[in-house]
C-alpha cells in the first residue's frame, strides 16, 4: 500500500445511490449526480442510461436544448460517476499511467496531457512544423520540446499562452463530453494547473513580467466560463526522484535540459502545494499521496468511494459549480460547452505592450503566405479536394476554426 496524506477529505461510508431533489417550483423530481463515486466492482454490468448524444457530430440545436429541458435528458444521463476528477503531480511523477488506470477503474473516459499538437496539427493530420524552415525564425513552432532545451528563447512566452490556449480547449471537450453523455471523465493535469508553469518560469526569467501580466490577463477573461473539477488527486514525489526518474527515462529533450534545474524544479513543486492545491481544494475535493515509490490504483479507488461529495451545504464553496435548481440550468450549462468556438473567442484580449508577444507585419505576412498554403488550409475543413474532400459544390455547412 502506497503511503498517504488527505487533504480536507472526510470520509464518511455511504450507498452509491441516486439522488431524488424536489423543485419548489415545479414539484417535479429531477435528476443528480449522488454523493459517491464508485469503482467498476460497486457499480457492476447492469448500468444504462439514455443514449449519448453524438456531439462530435452533431450541433446542439436551441430545439435540441429544449427537447433535453421537457425530456430531462441532460440530467437522465447522469449517475455517481458523472464527475470531473484530475490528476496531478511533478514531471515524471507517473501521472499518464495512474489516471489511464484510474480511469478504467471508474469507467470515466481518460484526457491525455495537451500538448502543442492540437496547434500545429490541423484538422487533416498535416503536422505544421514541417513548414518552420520557410518561417521567419520567431515565426515558428515552439513546443515543450523547444523549451526544454532552449528556455530563454523569445517564443517561450507565446508557447505558454499556447499550452494555456490548448488546455483550456481541452477541458471545455471535457465538459462538453461529460454532459452529452454522462460519462465521467479523468484528465491528466487541466487547465486549472496551467499557471504553475507560468510562475515557475517567471521566477526563473524564462518569461518577462509583461507576459506574465498577459497570461493573467486572458485567464480573467475565460476561466469564469467553466466549471472547476470534483476531484484533484495530486501524486508528490520529491524533486530528487523527480531528477532520478528523468534520468532514467531519458528522453531526448530532457537529457541536459536547461529548464529542468533544481531551482526550477523546486520552485515548480512549492508552486503546487502551496498555491494550486491550496486554491483548489475550496472548490474541489483532494487527495494527496506520496508517490515516491508509486502506488496501488485500487488503494486510490477505495479512498474515492468513501468520499462524500454530497455534504456540503448551498453556501460551502466547495462543489458550488454543481449546484443547479432546475433542468434549465443543466441544458444551459451543456449548451455552453458545445459552442467551443464561441467560448475560445474570449481569448481575444488586445495587449500590445509586450515585445516578444509582437511580430512585424513583413514577418506575418510571410508566415502567412506559407502557413495557409499548406495542405489542409487554404479552405475551410470539408473544402480542400486536395486532401480528398469530395461533394463540394453541394455543400452548405461550413466548420468553425479557431
């Protein structure tokens, strides 16, 4: 057994039961999520709930919204695990593993880490880093990778608003699967978390102050339009195994990276402790375990199942996103996370103080004439017959970008 620290958990045993809320107003039941997550072996073969709608697909309509409002199918597809649990922990702390584990233990969908691919692989699978040496050098592509081994470059800043751009696309995908189909989902790290890059590379003087202010800036401008997780299970290893798990694993950018110091490292993990975990945990529930030399995934699922997610009252901010009177609230809520489009619109904040966030015109022009040029992207998606789009003068549905 794995050893381990709670962190504002009570745990009190209770049945993975349905919950049945009266409305005032209505006198009518409605659905919600019950108090307790449960494991495959609690919930056993016999769970059914109405069929998920096919939102990759398929636009949620204002008519779609009501039918769900009169029919309650929002609600209908939720159960005890219709929930948003996150893992986090240090580089190397095994994180990928644990939640892809976790996740089959609680039959939740598994969220890999972003990374910089949903920004430079479009929506044909052409990898646009290919197309860097046309590029103006501050014009190309800049990854986790780049910043491993080149951490004062002058794109770290833009990258890190990238990564903030992409996690926070990932987590309205999240939401939106979860509300479409009452599927609990698991991600490794959120957007939540995204901040503790950004100080640790301040502290460091990979980023300038004015891009810091940026960062801040956008963040305003967007977080108040989710909703914070259920549950954040953070895996604490020390930085020393930190580095000897690094070393180990070696991977090319990390061999002799100059990021990846005592310093930064160290400051990343007071970082988390002390003002994520802090932070999150007034909203979330947490769990915390020393995973210095791993851990049991069945361990965690039986800390889980004993958690009451349920016991707080209106006014506690814990679980306060979660709150909803009536089926309206439900639809309203999911038909904000199925227009993503419309949401990663309020990252549009001008900001034209920080020099290294700026490109001349003659370098964007040029990027430009490349970038949409390339396969994939001189026409919106479903248009480009040279990546093998077929019916193009009968079609009437063009799909959004961002």
């Amino acid at each position: 057994m794995s050893g381990l620290f709670r962190v504002g958990v009570r745990f009190v045993n209770r049945p993975a039961t349905v919950k049945l809320i009266l409305q005032p107003e209505a006198c009518s039941p409605i659905l919600i999520p019950s108090c307790s997550i449960s494991g495959k072996t609690l919930r056993g073969s016999n769970l059914s709930r109405p069929k998920p709608f096919p939102y990759l697909e398929k636009k949620y309509t204002a008519f779609q919204a009501c039918k769900d409002v009169l029919f309650k199918t929002t609600t209908n597809r939720f159960d005890e695990n219709t929930k948003v649990v996150v893992v986090e922990g240090p580089i190397a702390a095994g994180k990928s593993a644990f939640a892809k584990e976790l996740a089959i233990e609680l039959e939740m969908k598994y969220f890999p880490e972003a990374t910089m691919d949903g920004c430079y692989k479009n929506s044909y699978g052409y990898d646009m880093r290919q197309l860097d040496p046309r590029l103006p050098l501050n014009m190309r592509s800049f990854d986790a990778n780049n910043f491993l081994q080149d951490p004062t470059n002058r794109n770290v800043a833009s990258f890190q608003l990238r990564m903030l751009v992409q996690r926070y696309s990932q987590y309205i995908d999240a939401l939106a699967h979860l509300f479409s189909t009452g599927e609990g989902v698991v991600l490794d790290r959120c957007v939540y978390s995204d901040f503790v890059f950004v100080e640790a590379m301040f502290k460091n003087g990979f980023i300038s102050k004015g891009a810091r202010s940026v960062y801040y800036d956008l963040v305003k401008n967007t977080f108040s339009e989710l909703m914070k997780p259920h549950l954040v299970i953070y895996l604490d290893v020390p930085v020393q195994n930190v580095k000897d798990r690094i070393k180990k694993r070696s991977h090319p950018a990390e061999v002799n990276s100059k990021a990846l110091t005592d310093k930064y490292l160290t400051d990343m993990e007071q970082i988390y402790k002390q003002q994520y975990l802090k932070d999150i945990s007034t909203h979330a529930e947490l769990l915390v375990y020393d995973w210095s030399n791993y851990g049991e995934t069945e361990v965690v699922v039986e800390d889980i199942e004993r958690i009451d997610f349920d016991r707080f009252d209106k006014d506690d901010t814990h679980m306060r996103d979660w709150r909803f009177e009536n089926e309206e609230d439900w639809t309203e809520a999911r038909a904000r996370y199925m227009d993503k489009f419309d949401l990663m619109n309020y990252f549009n904040v001008p900001r034209y103080d920080v020099p290294e966030l700026i490109v001349s015109p003659e370098d964007y022009k040029e990027w430009y004439e490349v970038w949409y040029d390339a396969p994939g992207m001189k026409f919106s998606k479903g248009y480009n017959a040279e990546c093998g789009d077929q019916g193009i003068l009968t079609k009437t549905k063009i799909e959004k970008r961002f």
